[in-house]
C-alpha cells in the first residue's frame, strides 16, 4: 500500500504530552493518528464526543431529579404554574 505524509500545526506542549501519552501505551503519533483515521473512516464520524463543556442540565444527579419530580407529579397531579416571558 502506497505510503504519503500528512503535516499537522500544534501546540508544542500539546505534541509533548500527545507523544508521552503515546509512549505510554506503546505507539507512536503515527500509529495514533491513523487509528483515529480508520475508526473515523470506519464509523463515518469523529469516534468520541466533542463539545465545549457537557451541560449541568443533563448531568446524572439532575437526570435523577428530574425522574423523581416527574414521577411525583404523576402520582399526585401536580400543579400547573404558566410562566409570561414578556416581563
């Protein structure tokens, strides 16, 4: 299989570290980046999750919150309390 090379700009603190993770594991950058190319190739998405910063909302602890308030008001009826955005 033919061979070609791929230049890519980053932080030098970044490639340090990246390189050190690789060591760790046993690979090399080279090796990395193209397990990260075939998964990607693979599964036609990036293969984790990006984002900026997971939303409290969805946390485990309010995800629970949020079952029990809705199984309370289930059980019992609830109030319905309308909210007027126009103030």
């Amino acid at each position: 299989m033919a061979q070609t090379n791929v230049n890519i700009r980053m932080d030098e603190d970044l490639k340090k570290q990246f390189e050190a993770f690789c060591s760790d594991v046993g690979m090399s950058m080279t090796t990395a980046f193209c397990v990260f190319a075939k998964a990607t190739v693979r599964q036609h998405k990036i293969p984790f999750e990006i984002s900026s910063e997971k939303d409290p909302f969805y946390s485990p602890t309010n995800i629970e919150r949020l079952k029990k308030s809705i199984a309370q008001m289930e059980s019992t009826g609830g109030t319905i309390h309308e909210v007027n955005f126009d103030d």
